[in-house]
C-alpha cells in the first residue's frame, strides 16, 4: 500500500469487536471529529503495548472496512497467531488506540462511467464492502459486478450483507464462488472453483471494456491479473492491492 494523502493522527477507543468469518473478526472504533475518507483508503493502526516484540513493529495498515457515510470506523483481519494480532484481540472495549492516514488511492474513478469488476480473496473484500455500502448510499450510477472467492460460506466475510445489499442497489450484481463448498454441513448452491476467464464472460459481458479492481493474498492477485491480461485487459484497466497476513 502507498500512502499518497497527508496523514493525521486520532486516538481513537475500541468499541466492540465481532466475529464475521471462520479466523475472521471486525473491529470498531469511534470516529474521530474530522474524520473524513475515500472508500477504499486504509489507516495505519497502532498498539500501545504488544504482548511481544515483532520485527515489524507495532503498527499495521489495514484497509477501513466501513464507508464514509457510516458513523463508525471498521477494520477487519483475519486472526492469526501474532502479538499484534493477539493484542488487538484480547485488548478491552474501551481501549484507545492511535491511527493514523487515511492513505491510498485505490478508490472508485470520478470520472469513468465504465463496469467496474471487483474480483476479491477472502479478507481482500474489506475495501470493496467500503466501496459498496457508500454506492448504495449515494444511489451511484456505477455498474459493479463483486465476484467474491472463499474455500466455504463460513470463511465469507461480509457475503450475507452483500448479497442482500444487490437488492437495494440494481446497479450491483453479487457472485459469490466457493473452492472448497462441500467442507463442513452448509449447503452452497452458488458458483463453485477458482475465478477463472469462464467464470468471468458468464457474469461480464462488455469482459474487455469493463474496469478491474482485484484484492486478495498475493499469489491470488498475481494469478488473476495474469488470468485478465490473457483475457485481453489492458494493464491499465487493472487495478489491485495484496493483503500479506501479519
């Protein structure tokens, strides 16, 4: 993530935090007098105290999941067995916490009118919920196509909102894809297997002439922008973010 915008600083308390995922947990915080963002930016979140040293510090980017129009800020990560992660878990509602930002560029054009294509990997959905909410809000003109990729429905963050929030908003198509659907007892009768160039010319019709936004793990984002040049995409219409686990 590049930070392209002027940061500033907040303390801001934590105050709830909640499962939405398997290994996946949203957490939220007063929005600070002020405050004010892009859907799609992130803020740079910083712990007082680590239950232990890590070489990369106290300090993490994560993307705001929540939109401008919503009164609260919203992060979400998935857990993993890290002090930060540990910390920022256990840590007690009401906490304070610094951020800093908003940072980043990866945000819906102004001036483009074209279908824009969100092609999202697990947690990698968190700008795209942002982007979302705030189109339906606002009633943008915007055609997007959320093409949404899990192993299972349990380990879909945010999918029931958004699958629900297609029926508000008719410019909005939601897809999800599930690579692993038979684990567990759930029943998925959506798209199955990976995004692939059939998927994608099953739900786009204008493939070459649409917008690309792509968010996941990296080996994920790699593959997909090789799938959309292969395609015919030009570089230029591709626009992405990988998510490293920390």
């Amino acid at each position: 993530m590049i930070k392209l915008t002027k940061p500033s600083l907040y303390h801001v308390a934590l105050k709830k935090r909640q499962a939405i995922a398997t290994g996946k947990m949203a957490f939220y915080f007063d929005r600070p007098p002020g405050f004010t963002f892009t859907a799609g930016q992130f803020i740079d979140l910083s712990l007082p105290n680590l239950s232990k040293a890590e070489p990369e510090g106290h300090t993490r980017a994560l993307t705001l999941a929540s939109s401008p129009s919503e009164q609260h800020l919203m992060v979400a990560t998935r857990l993993r067995d890290t002090a930060f992660k540990r910390t920022l878990t256990d840590m007690s509602i009401g906490a304070s916490i610094d951020i800093e930002g908003p940072f980043g560029q990866f945000i819906l054009p102004t001036d483009d009118s074209r279908t824009i294509v969100f092609l999202a990997g697990g947690i990698g959905i968190t700008p795209f919920r942002s982007m979302l909410v705030e189109s339906a809000h606002h009633k943008l003109s915007h055609r997007i196509i959320l093409i949404y990729s899990n192993r299972h429905p349990k380990d879909a963050a945010f999918l029931d909102e958004l699958q629900t929030l297609q029926k508000e908003n008719e410019h909005f198509t939601c897809i999800g894809t599930m690579t692993s659907p038979n684990r567990g007892t759930e029943i998925w009768e959506g798209e199955t297997g990976r995004i692939d160039q059939v998927m994608l010319k099953k739900y786009v019709k204008e493939t070459e002439k649409a917008l690309y936004y792509v968010v996941g793990p990296p080996a994920m984002v790699n593959g997909l922008r090789k799938m959309l040049e292969s395609a015919g995409i030009p570089k230029t219409d591709i626009r992405s973010e990988e998510f490293v686990g920390y």
